[in-house]
C-alpha cells in the first residue's frame, strides 16, 4: 500500500522524466537571477527565529485557507517579526505554485524557501529561477548521491540547502553532504502523523555549528519554548499560523515564547 510520500515523490520523479529542459541553459538563468536575501543568516539572531509559511493546503488535512492572498499573509508574518518565509509550491498536494512564492517575496523583504519536493537537479535551479533563497532537500526521498548532488548545486547558484531529517540518521546523512541548514520534521512523512517529542529527541545530534530548525507540529508558544529549550534556532510553522485569525500575533506569540 502507498504512503502519501511513495505517491507524491511518484508524481515528481515521473514529471521530472519527461522534463527535457536544458541543464546549462537552466544553470545560466539561475546564474542571472538578481542576488538573494541570505536565508540562513536571518535565522542565526538572538532567540528563536519563526519561519512563516504560506500553506492553502495539506494532504492529510485538505483546505486550511484555500483562498489565501499570499502577498497579503506575507506582510502579516513581516509585520509579526517572522525571519522568513516557506511557500509551498506543489499544486497538485498543497495548492500551492510558484506564482505564490513570487507574490509573498515580491511583497516583503524577508528571505524565501521553496517548499517542494526536489527530486531533480532541475528544481533546484528553478528554485533559485523563481526567486527563492533557499531550498529544500528532504533526505528520506533521496539518496545520498541525489542529497549529495543537489546540495552541491544549491550552493553554487548561491542558495541556502535546509536539509531536512526525521531522525540522527538522517542528520548525519545531512552532515555528510556539508549541510549548515539542517531541519528536523516532527511530521512522519509515511503516516503524516506529527510526533511532538521526535525534534527534541533528536536536537542533541545537530552540531552547535550548524543552524537547527524544527519543522511541523508547531502548535502554539508552548510548542515553541519546549523547542527553543532544546537548542533549535527556528521553527517553520505553517498550518498553526494560517488558520489563526491574526497571523501576525500568533508569529509575535511564538517569538516571545522562544526568547
């Protein structure tokens, strides 16, 4: 039986056989795009940094905000102190595009992750095309030539990599490859159940030296002191946020929590 990850990363490798762009041509509009914004180093201030994401839809859960203005949640989530920005770019799984991704940037100054799954050197270009400032690399729909490759690629296009685990494993899978950005998801990608104690377990196996970032499952500021305790420097948060009436506040919440 397929889990939602066996399905979704299906979807992608099967769009990316028929991709049949340029590799050069791709790496030359990635060269030419206009500077980025330095994801990584927004996260690396005093307290606990939030990465705000903008999410329509998940798919466990369907609708949380399928008509959101992402411009518009953007300027909420810069206006409660968020470092950053997620925007998911999977249509078919999340609703999401890279029209919202332009959107949001287009209407902050924070930096930007391209949230997909990257199963292809290509989009890692197309990330840094599009306008990100970082992209995601989950280890657990990779192996480790893929990880290895596509980190390579990111850094030299100038993106930020957040590599993201699910276990010690996985993290020193990430190391391995030179990951500085490593995310651990309290979401497993196979049952799509959050477990609220995996980030905690496993933050002792991210060295000091890399910037640590715990992903999902982030319910409210309880949440986000327990993990700031535990020595992350960011929570991306996106379902919590999108659904709180007042995403401002509810960024300003995590942030004192965390501090």
């Amino acid at each position: 039986m397929a889990t939602y990850l066996d399905r979704i990363l299906a979807e992608h490798r099967e769009q990316a056989a028929g991709d049949r762009r340029s590799t050069a041509e791709l790496l030359e509009a990635a060269a030419a795009a206009p500077p980025v914004r330095g994801f990584a180093a927004a996260l690396r201030r005093p307290g606990l940094s939030v990465i705000s994401e903008v999410k329509r839809r998940s798919p466990s859960k369907g609708d949380l905000f399928a008509d959101l203005d992402p411009a518009k949640l953007a300027m909420a989530y810069q206006s409660g102190g968020a470092s950053c920005l997620s925007v998911l770019t999977d249509m078919d799984n999340f609703g999401g595009s890279r029209d919202d991704l332009s959107a949001a940037r287009d209407a902050v100054r924070l930096p930007v992750i391209r949230k997909d799954f990257t199963v292809q050197a290509h989009d890692v270009l197309d990330a840094r095309i599009m306008g990100a400032d970082a992209v995601l690399l989950i280890a657990a729909a990779l192996d480790d030539a893929e990880l290895a490759d596509f980190h390579a690629i990111a850094i030299e296009v100038g993106l930020d990599a957040l590599v993201e685990t699910h276990d010690e494993a996985e993290v020193e899978r990430a190391l391995c490859v030179g990951a500085t950005l490593i995310g651990v998801n309290q979401r497993d990608l196979v049952t799509f159940q959050v477990d609220h104690e995996r980030a905690c377990r496993v933050a002792a196996s991210i060295p000091e030296t890399a910037v640590a970032v715990a992903e999902s499952g982030v319910r409210g500021p309880a949440d986000a002191a327990s993990l700031a305790e535990a020595g992350y420097h960011a929570v991306l948060v996106g379902e919590s946020l999108v659904v709180s009436g007042d995403p401002a506040a509810a960024v300003a919440a995590l942030i004192a929590a965390g501090s």
